[in-house]
C-alpha cells in the first residue's frame, strides 16, 4: 500500500481574504482551497507547508492523519480567552501535547504516533466531529484537555499519585467521544474518566439562574454588550459571555470535589474491561446458541424433506454423478452425507452401506467422485 497522508485546516473566527488564498495556492496546486478552509491528500510526496506556521498565520483549527497510524490535532485559541497556565496543567508529564504562545494565540498541538487503525481512513469527517471542541473551551469547558491528559496515562507517562485534573468529564459529547476516537485513547480509561458522574465545574446553569445573572448586570453592562453583538466584531462575544456567567453562578456546592489517582482510574478502567468483555462473551455466546438452533432447525427440515422423498432421493444421486462434474460429484456427496446420516437415525446404517457399496462399484471409474467420498468420510 503506498504511503497516504491527509492535512485539513479551518478557519473559524476570520474567513481568509483573497490574498490569503493565494499565499496558500503557491503552497499546493491540487489543495481544495476556500475561504475558510484549506484541504489536500497525498499518496505521494508530502505537504511543502508548515502547519505550525499555517496555523500562527491563516487557520483556528487543523488535522493531520497518515495511513502509517500517525495523527495530529490543532486548535488556536486567542490569548485573551484563556489562561496558558491552566491548559498547561494537563500537559505536564507526557509527550502527547505542546502548548505555544505567540502574541495574539495559544495554540494546542495534540499528537500521537502509533494509532492502530482496523479500516482504512482517508481523514475526511474528522475535522468537522472535532471543531465544537474549540468552542467548548473558549466557553470554559476544558474536558477536551483532560482527555489529552488521559493520553498522558495511558501511554504510562503519569504517576500513579498524580490527580486527575478535573472531577470526571461526564457527561461525554459527541465531539469528546470523536476525539478519543481519532486519538484511539483506550476506551475503558475514557469510560473510567466518565465513570465520576458529571464535572461540577462544567455543568450547565440552569436557565431560570442564567436569567438572575443577567438581570443582575447593570444597565451600562447591557447596552455594552448589546451593542458589541449588534456591531458583530467580536467572535467570540457568546463564548466570553457563557463563561462569565458560568463563573458568577458558580458550581454546585452540596458536596466537595472528589478527585481520583491515575491508579485509581486504572483499577476502575481494569473492573470496567473485565465486565465488557464478560458482557462480550455472554452476547457471543448468546449468537453461537442461536446460530446452533437456527443450523439444528434448518437441518432437521432438510433431513425431513430428505425422508419424504424415498428413493427419489437415490435418483438424485445417481442424476447428479451423472453430470461428470465437480459440481455434481460435490452436491451428490452432500446428499449421500444427509442419507446416511438419515439411515442412522431411523436404525438403517446396514440398508445405506450396502447402497453405498453399490454406487461406488457403479461409479468406480470416476476418480474425482471418489476421492470427494473419502474426504467425506463416505468409505
């Protein structure tokens, strides 16, 4: 199979210009170009750009795959809407993301090397499953992060001390799930991560609090924010907004948060794998019975069938080693398989030997149905 690699990058908040496009055109020839995205595959040769710098310059969000199980994740994200620091805690310990600044950016390189991929992939779909994740964090939801963290444990680069960095990350979205499907982070350590019930500090207001926090706001406050909506300059208005709420409300405060070690998350990742494959097994087990009974079904038809046609049934077999072929000589042994084992039921093994012994004497010039019959087992 020759090498194959996918590069897909979108722009969010700003879509490019004419110029732009063009900058990008000299890059690739054969590159789906548009204003907010820019698309290429290779099978051969690679990619003359450089995704980082694409990335400082022009785009919010990239992915990159190679049919060889490497594959990368990227999200810039404006400095003013997150704190560098705290996305760095998620990151300490492994090799599975970077975290650069530039002056305006953070952005997040994810990256994994050896994803062991079952079906061919040729990258396209993944990007648009991922790209709410980068709104979910400029609204403050970092779960995407502990998933990235979780990589960090699963290639055993955490310690077995260490905390996880959020209280679980429940309940998971489509786009969670899709990156740790891109990523092939082992399912049960993502389920033990769900395991914990829902993140306080991510859970949803509920509307009725959401509408005290706004009336609380001052007048001034509104207008402020009403008239940058209508003016339409700022992308990210609704994010910054939902986080500001977010944080006024606060989390729920009945109980304090429970934090899990890396080894506890394995002991629960372990108990979970051992009830999905014994779930697994049960549900394999259940199929084979089933097959069993519907083969055991289909059987005592046939040879019911087989016993209401007498010799008819020998007529057949003679018919069918009459046409001097592989196909006939195959389908007569399968019918004087069910004969004989039609005699054995009724107590006439003796009645269908000697009819054997007939046929084959018959029929003892024809090598290949003979040799058929003693594959068979018909001696």
């Amino acid at each position: 199979m020759s090498e194959y690699q996918y590069y897909e990058f979108q722009a969010v908040d700003r879509p490019l210009g004419e110029r732009e496009q063009a900058e990008l055109r000299a890059l690739s020839t054969r590159a789906q170009i548009t204003a907010t995205s820019f698309v290429n595959s290779y099978e051969w040769g690679s990619f003359r750009g450089d995704p980082a710098r694409l990335m400082e310059r022009y785009f919010d969000l990239f992915l990159y795959l190679a049919n060889w199980g490497s594959r990368e994740f990227s999200m810039r994200l404006p400095k003013r809407m997150v704190d560098p620091a705290e996305l760095e805690r998620f990151v300490i310990g492994g090799d599975a993301a970077t975290i650069r600044e530039t002056a305006d950016w953070v952005i997040v390189d994810v990256s994994r090397d050896e994803v062991d991929a079952a079906d061919w992939d040729d990258g396209r779909g993944w990007l648009a499953a991922l790209a709410s994740l980068r709104a979910d964090v400029l609204s403050g939801d970092l779960r995407a992060f502990y998933l990235i963290w979780l990589m960090s444990v699963a290639a055993g680069d955490t310690p077995d001390d260490a905390l996880e960095p959020l209280p679980g990350i429940a309940p998971l979205t489509a786009s969670l799930e899709a990156f740790a499907g891109f990523f092939d982070i082992d399912e049960d350590l993502v389920a033990a991560a769900a395991s914990g019930g829902p993140a306080n500090p991510l859970s949803e207001p509920a509307p009725a609090a959401v509408a005290d926090c706004i009336r609380a706001l001052s007048e001034d406050e509104k207008v402020a924010l009403l008239v940058r909506l209508y003016e339409g300059g700022d992308p990210h208005l609704a994010s910054a907004f939902r986080r500001r709420v977010r944080r006024t409300i606060g989390a729920p405060s009945e109980a304090p948060e429970k934090r899990r070690t890396v080894a506890e998350l394995r002991e629960i990742a372990d108990r979970l794998a051992a009830e999905r494959e014994r779930a697994e097994a049960e549900r394999a087990e259940t199929e084979r019975r089933r097959k069993e009974e519907a083969q055991a079904a289909a059987r005592r038809s046939r040879m019911d069938a087989l016993a209401a046609r007498g010799e008819a049934a020998w007529r057949e077999v003679e018919s069918l080693i009459g046409l001097r072929n592989a196909s006939g000589y195959e389908q007569a042994v399968v019918l004087l398989t069910d004969l004989r084992d039609l005699a054995r039921e009724s107590g006439r093994s003796d009645d269908f030997g000697r009819r054997l012994v007939e046929t084959r004497r018959r029929h003892e010039k024809k090598r290949g149905f003979l040799d058929r019959l003693r594959a068979a087992g018909l001696n």
